[in-house]
C-alpha cells in the first residue's frame, strides 16, 4: 500500500527547528521531501554532540526522510535551477520572512508564475497583516511575547523562564503540517494552489490564552486573565518521601477515592473547599497545597501502589534517561536503532500515529550536505557537463 503522502513533492527551503521538524513529519508520511540548502547548510547541522562534522544531533532528529541540493539562490545558476524545481514541484516550504523571498525572486507570485498549482508555505514569525510583519522571530521570543515566562513566574517560579524545548517552533510546525496537507486537499477539489501563513506568534499565542484569557473571556471581564489551575505553585510533581510523583486528582470519584486513602473519608463532604468541581476550581491554590503534603508522607512505591488501586491518575516522574528506557515505548516500537551510512548506530524516534492501510514509514537517512545534488539536478533536467558548471560556479555543492 501507499504511503498517505506518496506522489507529493515538497521543496524545502526552511532551516533549524520549525521548518525542518514540520516537513520530516510530511517526509515520515511519505512526501519526497527536497532540502535545498546554502553552501554553508542549516545551522542545525552545526550543533554539538556530533560524530562527523555538519552532523549534529539536532539535525539528524529533524532531516530524515529528505534530499540534500546546495543552491545558492543569491547566485542566478543557483536561482534558475530552483525555478526548474519548482515546475514540477507540488508545495514550497519556507521559513525566513517574506521580505527576504520577495528579494530573492521567490515571492508567491514569483512562484505562481512558473507553477499556478503550487501549495506556497511560509511559517515565520508574524502576520504580514500587523506591525510586526518584518520583525525577526525565535522560538525564546515567542514564548516571552506569548506569555509563557510570564506565566512560570506567576506560577511560582523563581524568575521568568523559558520552557526547556523548542516547543513554539514545534508548535508551529504541527500548524504547518495542517497548513499543508489542508491546502494539498483543497487543491484536489478546486485544482487550484494558494499561499498559506502560519505565523508562529499568533499561533502560539492562541494555544497559550486559550488556557489564561480567563475572566477576560467575557466583556466586560469576570476576573483576572489565567487559569487558576495551571497557575497553582503546588502544580507540580509532587515531593514524596523518597522521590516525585505526578498525580492528578481532577474529578469528585477522584477525590472521595483519594480523601479514603488518606482516612479522611468524611472530608468530601464536610469542607466546601472540595465538595464540588466549581468549588475546586475556585480555591485550587489549597487544593493543590492540601495535596502536596498528603503526598509527602509516603514513598513512590507505596503511592503508586495505593493510587493505582484507586483509579487515580498517577505516573512516576521521569528523567530523560529513564524515557529512553520506557518499557512502553520499547513494546510500541517507538525507538529505532539503524544505521547512518556516515553517522553509524543511531537511535531514532518513529512517526507517533499508527496506519492500518500503509506500510511502516519510509526510511531515508538524514542526508548529508549536498548528497543528492546531482540526483536532484537530473532531475531537473540537468546534464552532467551541466551540473559541473554548475558546482564550478558555485552555485551547487556536490556531496
């Protein structure tokens, strides 16, 4: 059987984090995906640990599953080679702000022009509807715009600070793999392309209020923005005696479960800080308190134990080393070991969602700098003699 994306063809102008984790996902679901990159590469390839340079670990986690051209588009050659692309080409895919394409020749109706069916994807910063349009944007700027440092701090922490991930660029990345594959199937039923905006600041910001707007949902405002439940300190992994344990007592059954464990079992009842979910919700900073040191008194072992029993939603809280030896994900065949023709053994993570009508993902190894140049150029149409000039020019690199 096909992969779901089989027959798409997607050129990849884009760099570092968003861009490249959003067209793996598409090359994971079968998209011949086609990175052209500068002379130098993406700068992800430039990020320690790394066994062999232009090979960091970032970069073979976002890069599998696509073909590496060198084009420098600053040059024409490099220019004009693109352009033969983008003839048979069914999505451009980029990241840098439209400003920058529109200098390079590359602008939507740069592109339209040689292929009106072209599915045009920009995922950058900002709308070019506001402001901001031309202001540069990284994933730490997005948090700290879109509230997030602000929100750690109001919840307890220390300082203002950054989630420990990339998570706007990924955020934004699963935007644009929506973005793509919607326009890919609105173009089966019109047969016409269009340009599609995924801006990470307002992308990211619609999933941060979606949670805080809080009383500011209404107008005039019921109460002060957030969610009084993320805001919490005590949302936390809670101390036990001997570790941390993430718990969540949500519901009433949770609770009454929970007040039983602890044998205050008439407590539900008798404190109207606990007796409803509305309730809860109004005086969860204690809620979460009261927990807190309930959780204290015994081991992870012993709650585990006793929360199972009790149907409440519990985990132990886990270090990166111990994921990577998760039984489940081991059993779910989440980790692949394979084998890079340069890089050696690696441990790779496989495509989350499961098929029942296609074969397991493809398996391309993340390329090397320029590895498909001459693969890629005859396919334009090149002949060797030409694709020599070519590299002689500068305008390709070949790996």
């Amino acid at each position: 059987m096909n992969q779901p994306l089989d027959g798409v063809r997607v050129l990849d102008l884009s760099s570092v984090v968003m861009g490249p984790f959003a067209t793996q996902l598409l090359g994971d679901l079968g998209a011949d995906i086609i990175k052209v990159e500068s002379p130098d590469g993406d700068i992800l390839r430039h990020v320690a640990p790394m066994r062999h340079p232009a090979m960091g670990h970032i970069f073979l986690h976002h890069n599998r599953n696509k073909r590496s051209i060198v084009l420098d588009l600053k040059k024409p050659e490099g220019l004009a080679a693109l352009q033969k692309m983008i003839k048979t080409a069914d999505v451009l895919f980029y990241n840098v702000r439209p400003q920058a394409m529109k200098r390079l020749k590359l602008s939507y109706e740069d592109v339209a022009a040689i292929n009106p069916h072209i599915i045009y994807v920009g995922a950058y910063g900002f709308s070019q509807r506001g402001p901001y349009a031309a202001q540069p944007a990284y994933d730490d700027l997005i948090q700290g715009m879109s509230a997030m440092p602000s929100l750690f701090h109001e919840a307890g922490a220390s300082s203002p600070r950054y989630a420990p991930l990339a998570i706007a660029d990924r955020i934004t990345g699963l935007a644009a793999v929506n973005a793509v594959t919607t326009a890919l199937f609105a173009r089966s039923r019109t047969g016409k392309g269009q340009s599609v905006e995924v801006p990470m600041f307002e992308t990211v910001t619609q999933m941060v209020l979606a949670d805080h707007m809080g009383g500011f949902t209404f107008d005039p405002p019921e109460g002060p923005y957030g969610y009084a439940r993320m805001l919490a300190p005590d949302r936390a992994p809670y101390k036990t005696s001997d570790g941390y344990m993430c718990v969540l007592i949500y519901n009433d059954k949770h609770w009454r479960a929970f007040f039983k464990l602890i044998g205050q079992e008439a407590m539900f009842n008798t404190d109207p800080r606990f007796s409803s979910h509305e309730a809860r919700s109004r005086n969860i900073a204690e809620v979460y308190a009261f927990a807190a040191e309930q959780l204290k008194l015994r081991s992870n072992a012993e709650w585990e134990k006793l929360l199972l029993e009790a149907d409440i939603p519990s985990a132990p809280m886990k270090t990166v080393g111990d994921v990577l030896n998760d039984p489940h994900l081991a059993a779910t065949g989440f980790f692949k070991e394979s084998e890079h023709p340069s890089e050696g053994r690696l441990r790779e993570m496989m495509l989350a969602s499961h098929w029942s009508g296609s074969d397991p993902m493809p398996h391309r190894p993340a390329p090397r700098l320029g590895e498909h140049s001459a693969e890629i150029l005859r396919e334009a149409g090149y002949g060797d003699a030409d694709i020599q000039r070519l590299a002689a020019a500068g305008a390709t690199k070949l790996g």
